[in-house]
C-alpha cells in the first residue's frame, strides 16, 4: 500500500471527520471563491483532498450539480459517503494521490484545494500537482488553494508541511495560472488551536 494512503487511512480511522485538525462545519471563505468565479450551477468542481470535508454537501445544497472529490484514502470517502446518505450518488468520487491520479482533461471550471498542497514537501510532488492542475482545469477557469500561512504550523497529524505567503504560493503554480486574490484566514481547530491559512484564488491562462 502506499505510504501516504496508509498514512491518511490511519488518521481517519483514528478520528472521526470532526475531530480532525483541519475541520470546519463549512468553508464559507472556500464556498465564497467558488460562487463568485463559477454561478453558474452547472459549473464542474473537483474537492481535492475533500475526503470528509464539508464542502460537497454545502455545494449540493447550493445548486451544483457537477461535483467531484478526489481523496487518497478510501476510508475518508467511505465515511463521506455513509454520512451523505442518499445525496453522495449525486458526487463522483475519485480516490487517488493527486500527484499520480489520472484526471481528465479540461475537466473542470474549479480545482479546490484545501490543505493537501501544504503536505506536499518534496519539489517534484509540487511539480506535479501543478501539472496535473494545469491539464485538468479549462482556459480560463479557476484554481482554489488554501494552504498554511507563514504563521502556521510546521507540521499536521504527524507530517512536516509546507508554509507560504502569497508571492510563494504564487511562484509555485508558475505560468499556467495567473493570481486573481487572495486572503488570510484565522481557522480554530476541535481542539481551540489557531491556524493561519492563506487562500489563494488563481485563473488558468
């Protein structure tokens, strides 16, 4: 098995989706960037790392009807999908390491990211996850990344991260995409800790 599958299976085995560090009961920055870059409700979104996350139920009840979640843990999906009940046939569910996943070409109007990017310590992981973004996301659709900021935590549920400010973030995804805004936000997670998050929202050129 892959190392970071069995990782990642390990923390969602031993914490339930709201105990982990990283939840919130819903991305409302995340849900602002998306509404605004893609109204229309036909949009295609694709919830990197969604795992157990939020943000596919609150898109669902939003209107949305082309929704992906692309997770490396089969177990967070499974959660996920027991949770949803009868909505999660309404997703397509992907599992997959981002950094090797085949997606499909200009599949998506929105690539949202929120916290993988951050564990992605290695150049090349980088390299590729950008790669793999810049096939998939059409001209001149919209790439979400939420990462931690400079003053966030150096490592999460057991592996060392990545921080960045917006010029960092920006350096990474190079030329394909072009930086339209971005913002700080102060997260408290389940245990009362604060983390800094920087969200950057980028357009495929």
């Amino acid at each position: 098995m892959n190392r970071q599958r069995q990782h990642w299976d390990e923390v969602y085995t031993a914490k339930s989706p709201t105990e982990v560090s990283w939840y919130q009961p819903h991305l409302e920055l995340s849900l602002a960037f998306i509404e605004r870059v893609a109204p229309s409700r036909s949009a295609a979104v694709v919830d990197i790392g969604g795992g157990t996350s939020t943000l596919a139920d609150d898109l669902i009840l939003r209107g949305y009807t082309d929704i992906s979640v692309l997770d490396i843990s089969q177990l967070a999906i499974q959660e996920k999908k027991r949770g949803l009940g009868l909505p999660a046939e309404q997703i397509k569910w992907l599992v997959g390491d981002v950094c090797e996943f085949e997606i499909a070409a200009s599949r998506y109007d929105v690539w949202h990211d929120r916290a993988v990017f951050h564990f992605l310590t290695l150049p090349g992981q980088r390299a590729s996850y950008v790669t793999k973004a810049a096939v998939s996301v059409k001209k001149k659709g919209h790439l979400i990344v939420s990462t931690f900021g400079p003053e966030g935590p150096m490592r999460c549920s057991g592996l060392e991260t990545a921080r960045y400010d917006t010029a960092a973030l920006e350096a990474e995804f190079g030329s394909s995409f072009r930086l339209a805004d971005s913002q700080m936000e102060w997260h408290t997670t389940p245990s009362a800790k604060e983390q800094q998050f920087l969200y950057c929202l980028f357009q495929r050129v």
